[in-house]
C-alpha cells in the first residue's frame, strides 16, 4: 500500500536519499527544507516544502498542507539535525541552546502537530498504525571528545523517543529511535565550518586543532553512503512490524557494545589519546 511521508532536512544526505528513493517505489513524500530550491525536481511523487523546522508557521503550513491534499500521514520522519564540534569548557552557550533547538525541540513540535494527521490514518486504517522516525545518533549512545552538546542532544531525543513510544501505544502510533553510525555525507564539513563559531581566540585547546577537526569529519569517509543508509532503513520502516529501535552504518552495533563492555576509565582514556587530550598541558605560571 502507498503512504504519505513527510521528511525533514531533505536538502541533502540521509533525508535525500529517503527522499529519492521512497518517491521512486511510489510514495507520496513531503520533502522538507528551509530553502525550496533545494528540493525541487526530485522526481514524480516527490512534493517540495519549505520547512525550517524551527519555524512554527513553517510546521503547521506543512501539516495543513498535507491535510488538505492527503487528509492524513502515514509517516513523520525526523531527520533535520546539526552538529557544531568544539571543548565543552568553550563552547558558546548559543551554540547549545542552537543544537538543541533543532535536535530535541524541533522533532518533538513536528511529532505534536503531525499527530492528528497520524491518527487520522490508523482510524481509516486499523491495521496500519501511523509511524514516527526520530533520526538519533550513536554519538547520543558512546559520546566522543569535542562533540559533546551533539551528544546531549541525540540522548535527549532518545529519551523523548521512549517515553513518546509508549504514551503513542494505545493510539496506534508507533516511535521508532534510529542510531545512525557513521554516515559518508556533507554533515562533517558542516561541523569542520562551524568550528570557527564555536572555538573562542586563544582557546585552550588550540594546540590539538586537528584532533577537533577530525572528530567533526570523522564520517566524511565512512563506506556507509546515504544511498545504503536509505535503502536499509526503508527496508525496516515499511515492515510490517518496525522495530523500536534500528540501528545503520559505521559503528552503530560495535559502539553500544564497546561502551557496555569497557571499564570507563579505560574507554576515557583510549579516547584522550586517539584526540590528543593527553597532549595538553598546564601553562606555568611566572
């Protein structure tokens, strides 16, 4: 049976290929970004949006779009997301209300005005629960150096996505948490860019620069394309069961499990080495 999906952050990367791809087996897809030009002519099936997800007009102009058009929604995916790098001592605290904004606050306001789109469709169809897709990270699951409010951000959503999971249950709308690992896309040259916004002069970890940019692009070269990435989760979204949680790509299995298995001072300082925070020293004092 053909759905209605909406996606946000469809500009590029994951939410492109979900995009592409779903319009290709014959879904109607809502395709989301803060500038149209940057989803138009995807393809038939493919309906461009204006939507900055931290733009309530933008959000009820979508759903009321949607309604209007479809009168309900068989799938919200939550995909808009950001992450700028830099030391938690440092990092502007702009940049964190910013990330959360967009991570934690933006998703749950998407998945509050798509609920009675989402309810609508189970009425008509009582076999067909309607379905949320809250984008995660493992970064939210084994957090790393320097991407610490990205993290934060991920884990808050996690959590949102359990609690929302359950209170959905008897509504017939389902919640599925996805943990991406690591994703070949734009998102870490993003990052690298950002850090010009997020690392204050003479900062106190200007000496282990690299290690910074290298967590910001540490998926830049993963083998797991945003094609692959789609394809997988497609694959588990349209099941007829989906899974509560699903996790794709570089790492997303081993991670959980290296956080579980290794003694915490151990995993801490593997990771001060491998981003040169063993390197830093203290300035004497005259």
């Amino acid at each position: 049976m053909k759905k209605t999906i909406l996606i946000s952050g469809c500009s590029s990367g994951i939410g492109r290929s979900l995009a592409l791809a779903l319009g290709r087996m014959g879904h109607t897809v809502y395709a989301g970004a803060r500038k149209i030009a940057d989803v138009e002519n995807m393809g038939m099936n493919v309906i461009p949006v204006t939507l900055d997800v931290n733009d309530e007009t933008h959000i009820q102009e979508v759903m009321a779009k949607i309604n209007l058009e479809q009168g309900s929604l068989d799938i919200l995916i939550n995909n808009a997301g950001y992450g700028a790098m830099g030391p938690l001592a440092e990092v502007p605290i702009a940049q964190v209300k910013s990330q959360f904004e967009t991570n934690v606050f933006a998703p749950l306001a998407m998945a509050q005005a798509a609920l009675p789109l989402l309810r609508e469709k189970s009425k008509l169809h009582q076999n067909s629960a309607g379905l949320v897709v809250n984008i995660g990270s493992s970064a939210g699951l084994f957090t790393l150096p320097f991407s610490g409010v990205y993290g934060a951000s991920k884990a808050a959503i996690h959590a949102l996505s359990d609690v929302f999971r359950m209170e959905m249950a008897s509504l017939n709308v389902h919640v599925m948490t996805v943990y991406p690992g690591g994703v070949a896309s734009t998102f870490g040259d993003t990052a690298s860019a950002k850090l010009k916004d997020t690392l204050i002069k003479n900062s106190l970890y200007s000496p282990i620069l690299p290690a910074i940019e290298k967590r910001a692009r540490i998926s830049s070269s993963s083998p797991t394309t945003p094609d692959m990435f789609a394809a997988r989760l497609i694959k588990v979204m349209l099941s007829d069961r989906p899974p509560a949680e699903c996790r794709i790509g570089q790492g997303s299995q081993l991670l959980p499990w290296a956080k579980k298995l290794l003694p915490t001072k151990l995993r801490e300082l593997i990771l001060r080495k491998a981003y040169q925070l063993t390197h830093l020293k203290l300035e004497k004092r005259a």
